[in-house]
C-alpha cells in the first residue's frame, strides 16, 4: 500500500509542480468556481507563488492537480477603467491568508467608504466566495475562525467574589464604587438576588455579608 506521501507526489505533473497560470485581471465573483480550485491540497503553494512573482491574479485552470478544465476570463468592456469594487476586494481576500475588517479592506484599495464594502463582503459571503472569520472580520474560504474572545465576569459573580472574600459588611453603594459600577441600582439588584438565592446573607435592611462559617 502506497503512504500518503507517495499518493500526494503521484498526483503532481511531469516538472513536479502544479502549474497556476498568470492573469491580467481580478476574476469576476461569478467566474471564481471556474479559477480557483479552494480546497486542492496545492493551494497555498499557488497563492505564495503568485504573490512572490507579484501578478495582478492568477488561475488554477488547465492545471492537472486541482482538476479545473481550462477556462478563460470573460471579456472585459472596451469602458471598463478599473474592475468592479467587489472584484477587488475578492482579490484581496484570496490574496493573503489573513483577516479582514472592512476598514482594513478600504484602506488597502484606497476608498473612503467601508459601508460599502460591508455590503460586498456580506454578498461574497452569501456565494461561498468569502466567510466570517470574527466579529465583523472576513477571509477567504478555509480561512481559520478567530476563537471566540472570553466572556467577562458577570456583575452577579463580581459581587460574590467581593463579599465572600472577607467578614466585612457591604451596602450596595460601597459594593458599587469596591466593582467600579456607576449602576448603583443594579448592584442592589445582585446583591438581592444573590441573598435570595443563599449565597450571601442579608445582616439588616440594606446590609450583606457572606454567609456564617464560609471560609475561603
């Protein structure tokens, strides 16, 4: 039984490369599946290929491994200044495996409107040609997840890692400025519900402390 290493290099033409072809212009979104094979196992071989030789883009047609049949790039009109924004902006994304804020986006291509881009990232999105990779961040398919940031300590544990710290008794102002919460009313609201549940005591009208033979 051949390893995995000799099934990989079996797959590789006679120069033993795989052979992306040189573009003259982004690809349009509706011309991506028929350029781009995302998920062959070459792929980021190509893109560092194609940005160490600096084109302006680049295919994966006609190349034996990625297994897309040659195609070429519809014709672009005799008008046509510049390609559409959304282009550009697919050619950013798959141009560096990185991630992406619209912000960033618009600085790169030198445009003053990130909203507008938001909007070309969503519809890129919906295709299949872009994904979320974090909180208002994009990249291109395959790209890692950013992992969710963590989630801070609610005001009702805050409290309770105050009070249960020590013998002292706390009203909810003094808890208020001890947690640096300008809600006063909401630290009341914990502390209540915190006595409710048994976690602390209630010593007097407004008065709390951790419960008799806690220790810590």
């Amino acid at each position: 039984m051949s390893t995995l290493t000799d099934r990989i290099f079996g797959l590789l033409p006679a120069d033993g490369r795989p052979s992306p072809s040189e573009l003259d212009r982004p690809i349009p979104i509706d011309f991506v599946a028929q350029h781009r094979a995302l998920n062959c196992l070459f792929y980021a071989d190509c893109l560092d290929r194609a940005c160490n030789e600096g084109w302006q883009s680049w295919s994966c047609s006609g190349c034996t491994i990625g297994g897309l049949p040659p195609a070429k790039l519809p014709e672009a009109p005799e008008d046509e200044a510049a390609p559409p924004r959304s282009a550009r902006v697919l050619e950013v994304l798959h141009g560096a495996p990185r991630k992406w804020t619209p912000e960033q986006l618009a600085d790169e291509l030198g445009l003053d409107d990130p909203g507008a881009i938001s909007n070309d990232l969503g519809k890129l999105v919906q295709r299949g040609a872009a994904m979320r990779v974090g909180q208002g961040e994009f990249g291109r398919p395959g790209l890692e997840p950013a992992p969710a940031p963590p989630r801070a300590p609610s005001l009702w544990a805050r409290a309770l890692e105050v009070i249960a710290a020590g013998d002292r008794v706390w009203t909810a102002p003094e808890l208020a400025g001890r947690l640096e919460e300008d809600n006063t009313g909401r630290v009341a609201n914990a502390l209540r519900d915190l006595a409710h549940e048994g976690k602390i005591r209630r010593v007097a009208r407004g008065f709390y402390a951790r419960q008799k033979g806690e220790t810590r």
